[in-house]
C-alpha cells in the first residue's frame, strides 16, 4: 500500500466532464449492483424528512439517494440515471423516473420538497441544477441538500468517488441565492471517517479489491455508520463551518425568483 492518497487538488481541473460521469458512472453502478437497501428510517435524517415530506402532501422528488444505497420514501418521485440504482429501487417498490438533474423530466412548480443528499459536487455544471430544482420547486417549497466544504480541504476520497468540487460557503450560499432558495436550517452531516489512515485503508481496497471493498461496505461498514450516527443538530440559518467537513441545509424557495438558463 505505496499509493499516496493526500492529493488537494480538485478533480475537475484535471478530469473532462465525460471523465467525471465515467467515475461516478462505475463507482456507483458498483455500489448499487450489491446493495442492501436500507430503510429510510435508520438515517439520522429521517425525523426531519418524514416532516417534510407530509407537509409537501405527497409532492416530493428525491434526486438520487447518493452514496447511501436505500428505499427512498414511499409516495414520492425518485430520479435515477444509473440503470442499476434504478433498477433495485424499482424491484422494491419506488416510483422512478429515469433523467438527469440538469434537465429534469418535470413540471414547472411540480413539487413542495426537494430532496438532493450528495449530489451537487457531483455534477459539472452546478448552476444549471440548481435553476432546475428551482423551475421545478413550487414558490414556498423547500430544498433538502447537503454538500462538502472547504477545497483545501480536498482528498483522495474526493477524486475517488467522482466530486467535482468543494464549496466555500459563502460562494456556496450566494449559489443558492442566484436561484431563489434562503437557508433556513443547517447541521453538520457525513460519514466520511476521520482517520485518515482508515480512509486510505478503505481506499486501497476499492482500487485494488473493487468487489470484496463494495461488498464490506454495505454489509459492515454502512450498517456501523447507521449505529453510530449522531443525532441530526439543526440550527437556524447557518452553522459556523469552520473545520466541518460536509453541511446538511434546508432552504425554502422565495416566491417569484426563477431565474433564466
């Protein structure tokens, strides 16, 4: 285990973007072909997304549950673009609706709740999703996300898992801004480990034992993480960042603010 695995650098300054879908592509589409599905209810986010979600009265879209293979909850819409997240979420149960969040498959003001956990540094060209979770919110409605921060802050992980960027946060609140959506609430969130040699450990054997790191992931570590998760500690607008690593944040949609493509 000689590889060096305390790279800074963004990946976007060194991949295309056919390079970045090509790495989420095969790393997720590995992750959901093995997974366990969990329910929503072992999350810590659940209590606040079940409140959410009743008071959108069933006008909810989650964007991909990220790189948290699990049921998304029942009444909703899921959008999936890899055929196999779509598929096992289909097989249970879950309505889902094949496309990508740049130019999403739905109605203006279709929707009270969006929901969008790890996936913003995933995607090329942020602006375009966010004027899309905005046409698509209705005036009022709130957007559930959660991104990392810092680009100093960047790592192995990072690059490994396909992000594109960290965020800093003011640029990450002015983003939000342009298109309509106000932090109302925010947490720290994540369950990247805090050891860095653990990571690099976990790193290693994706690289050089894809299959057997796949499967310890969601049959020991997801279900460890699960049971040692915090309790989610939402405060008003938002939390003091400095040295936290990813930020959960709940923003409500202004009326009348859609801003032009």
């Amino acid at each position: 285990m000689q590889e060096d695995f305390t790279a800074k650098r963004p990946a976007a300054a060194l991949r295309s973007a056919e390079d970045l879908r090509a790495v989420n592509r095969d790393f997720y589409d590995a992750l959901w072909r093995d997974a366990r599905l969990v329910p929503p209810q072992r999350f810590n986010t659940w209590p606040l997304v079940r409140t959410l979600a009743a008071e959108g009265g069933g006008r909810w879209l989650e964007v991909a549950p990220g790189l948290r293979p699990r049921l998304p909850l029942a009444g909703g819409v899921c959008l999936e673009l890899s055929p196999a997240a779509a598929a096992q979420l289909r097989a249970r149960g879950a309505q889902v609706v094949r496309g990508s969040a740049a130019r999403l498959p739905f109605a203006d003001d279709a929707f009270e709740l969006v929901c969008a956990c790890d996936i913003l540094e995933h995607l090329e060209d942020d602006e375009a999703v966010l004027a899309e979770f905005s046409r698509i919110a209705a005036p009022g409605a709130r957007l559930l996300l959660s991104v990392p921060l810092h680009p100093e802050r960047w790592n192995a992980f990072d690059d490994f898992v396909g992000h594109c960027r960290r965020y800093e946060t003011p640029a990450l609140l002015a983003l939000l801004a342009r298109h309509g959506f106000a932090v109302e609430r925010s947490a720290v969130y994540g369950m990247q480990p805090r050891s860095s040699r653990l990571l690099d450990l976990g790193l290693w054997f994706l690289i050089h034992q894809r299959r057997r790191a796949i499967w310890w992931y969601n049959r020991v570590m997801m279900p460890l993480a699960l049971r040692w998760q915090k309790t989610l500690a939402l405060s008003r607008g938002m939390i003091e960042t400095e040295g936290v690593d990813e930020v959960l944040l709940l923003c409500r949609k202004a009326a009348a603010t859609r801003q032009p493509v």
